[in-house]
C-alpha cells in the first residue's frame, strides 16, 4: 500500500512514517522540512508548505491512504491556519482519488465547551468530512513520550515543582484510560 502521512515530521508523524515503513508500506513522507528528517533512504520525501498550494502538485498522486497531522499550535490565527490547510489538503486528496485519509483529533468530555484548540480540530473534521474519501477520526487525549510537546511540558513542570496536581478541566469528570505503553531504546 503507499501511504502518505502529512506532518511527517511531527512526533507522532516520525513514529508513523518508521511503524508503516517497517510493516512493508510504500511510504511518502510530507513535511515543510522533509529534506532535514532522518527517515530510512527508501522513505519517499516530498517537500512542501500547505500555505503554498503550488507546492502540493503531485501531493497524492498513487496514494491509497493518507494520514493528516496537522495541527496550528502557536499561531494566534491558528483556527485560520488549520481550516484552510484541511481545505487544501481535501481538494488535492480528492482530485487524486485518495481512498482513505485518517486524521489524528482531539477527545474531548464535554462537546459545548471546547478549548479553541479543540474546537479548531472539530471544525477540521466537517472539513475533511466533505472529501470524496472515506474518512477515519482518531481521536486522542494526550500523546506523551519522550520528543512530544506534552512529555516536555510536564517534564519542566516535574523539574519546577515537587508535586504536579492535574484536575479535569472546567469541572468536569477527569478519567484516565491507559491505551498503550510502550517503550523504544
């Protein structure tokens, strides 16, 4: 199968790109800093900016599945970002034919009262839903292992205080669902 997985070079990205490439897939690495990452000399890298639709032509040519992991995490118009990055990203998809594009979102415990993060990754999901393809939503609480942005945060919150208290959010109910733990030397 190839497969392409946007934001290759994210955290969760580089661990796809290396699981898919070591169960046989054809894999397309995208990224706007592809050429820097350090995937395996079989990984096809394609380099390019969502912010620049000349740079997607060709983005999913041959691709069965795609997956989506972008996220505007620092921008104060990040909602802008994401919307329109999920909408380009859905035109060049569909034009190409793509079968399946899984897009990695954010869980939530109350629906009607969502951080604008969260909110920005439900409004990338209807856009995304409009695609000719079929759509998968993964929907994660927190991602945490070593590299990611959250294992940093509370690795510097562990160095600066003794006892780190985490509380549901808003007063909702707070349930801690281990899924899978893994460790990689």
């Amino acid at each position: 199968m190839r497969v392409l997985v946007v934001g290759a070079t994210g955290f969760v990205g580089r661990q796809l790109v290396e699981s898919l490439h070591s169960a046989g897939h054809d894999v397309v690495a995208f990224s706007r800093s592809a050429s820097q990452s350090q995937f395996s000399d079989d990984v096809e890298l394609f380099e390019g900016d969502l912010g620049d639709p000349t740079s997607l032509e060709g983005l999913c040519d041959g691709i069965d599945v795609a997956y989506y992991l972008i996220h505007s995490l620092t921008a104060d118009n990040f909602a802008d970002l994401d919307r329109t990055y999920a909408r380009r990203f859905r035109e060049v998809a569909s034009a190409a034919g793509v079968d399946r594009v899984v897009y990695l979102s954010g869980i939530s415990g109350d629906e009607r009262n969502l951080s604008p993060h969260l909110a920005s990754r439900r409004e990338v999901e209807s856009v995304l839903e409009a695609g000719s393809f079929d759509l998968t939503v993964l929907r994660a609480a927190i991602i945490i292992g070593a590299g990611s942005v959250s294992f940093r945060i509370v690795d510097d919150l562990t160095d600066r205080l003794p006892v780190v208290t985490f509380t549901a959010q808003k007063g909702g109910a707070c349930r801690w669902t281990p899924v899978l733990t893994t460790k990689r030397w």
